[in-house]
C-alpha cells in the first residue's frame, strides 16, 4: 500500500506499507524521496488516499487488516492478471464476474474506490522518460465516484501521465 496526502503533489507525504520484506520497504521509502515514509500498513491507511498495489492472492488478507476505509479515496491497480498473462480476468475465457475493483468496492463498500495504472506497464514506470516522442503515455482510470476521479487524474498528471476516463459498469 502507499499513500498521500491529495492536497499535494504525489510525493510530498507519501509511505510505503506491508511489503514482507522490511529492509526492502526502507529501501523503496528512502529511493522515493526524503518526505517518504516506511511505516504499518494502518499508517498508510489513515491517509486519505491510498494506492493499493497488492498481489490479489493477498487482497483478501490486506483488507482485512486496515480499517473499513470509509471515505477514503482507494486507487487499486490490482489486477487478475498473472505473469503469463493468464488469470481471472474479465475479457479473457474465466469464471470471473466481476472486475477486481468490483470485488474491492465490495470489500470496503464506504471507500471511494478508483482503477487505475492497472494497464500500466512496469517498463514505462521506472523508465527516465515517459514520453513517447513528445506525448505522456496514458493512464486509464474508472470509479463512481466525481470527487475521487478528479483527485486520481490529477495525481495521474503528476506522475507525467495523460489522465483517460473510462466508462464505468458497476
């Protein structure tokens, strides 16, 4: 989990949680920058908006461990998709009926739950550059919620992406 502080550029309070791997956590908090954090997974969790980047084997066992969330705006880019590019995802030949996201909205029904950079490749993150040319690559987004989309395309913008809606079905 990571979080932020909406007000504020993505990077101004940011903390990284529940990685199984302490050292690891604090070395990913210290890469990012001096006003980032390691801390519990509650730390993240009382911010007021929270990407949740879990392997959705763990989701379950995430959830369960933060508060209810209630009002909390929850960018999930987790996805179904495994490593081979098989997995429980809509699209794709699977007893799957509803999105991850639906499955999260479920979970923490009060949160303002929002998808996006689920389509992002990992490539295009860490690069130095995102541009392609001249352009930003873009990043889908998809929630119910007003408020929340126009915080989540703005944090979008901040980390050097073009912000594009999509339609929702839940």
């Amino acid at each position: 989990m990571a979080s932020a502080n909406s007000g504020q550029k993505l990077d101004a309070r940011l903390s990284y949680s529940y990685l199984r791997d302490e050292a690891k956590l604090h070395e990913l908090a210290t890469a990012a920058g001096a006003t980032t954090k390691a801390g519990a997974i509650q730390d993240a969790a009382a911010q007021e908006v929270i990407l949740l980047a879990v392997w959705l084997p763990a989701l379950q066992e995430v959830m369960h461990t933060v508060s209810p969330l209630n009002e909390k705006i929850v960018i999930t880019c987790v996805g179904g998709l495994q490593p081979d590019f098989t997995g429980q995802t809509i699209g794709l030949a699977t007893d799957l009926k509803i999105s991850v996201a639906e499955n999260i909205q479920q979970l923490i029904p009060k949160a303002k739950v929002v998808e996006a950079f689920n389509a992002t490749f990992a490539e295009i993150i860490a690069s130095d550059s995102r541009q392609f040319d001249f352009e930003p690559p873009s990043v889908f987004y998809c929630g119910d919620d007003a408020e929340a989309k126009q915080v989540v395309a703005s944090l979008v913008k901040d980390c050097g992406y073009e912000a594009v809606m999509q339609a929702i079905f839940w």
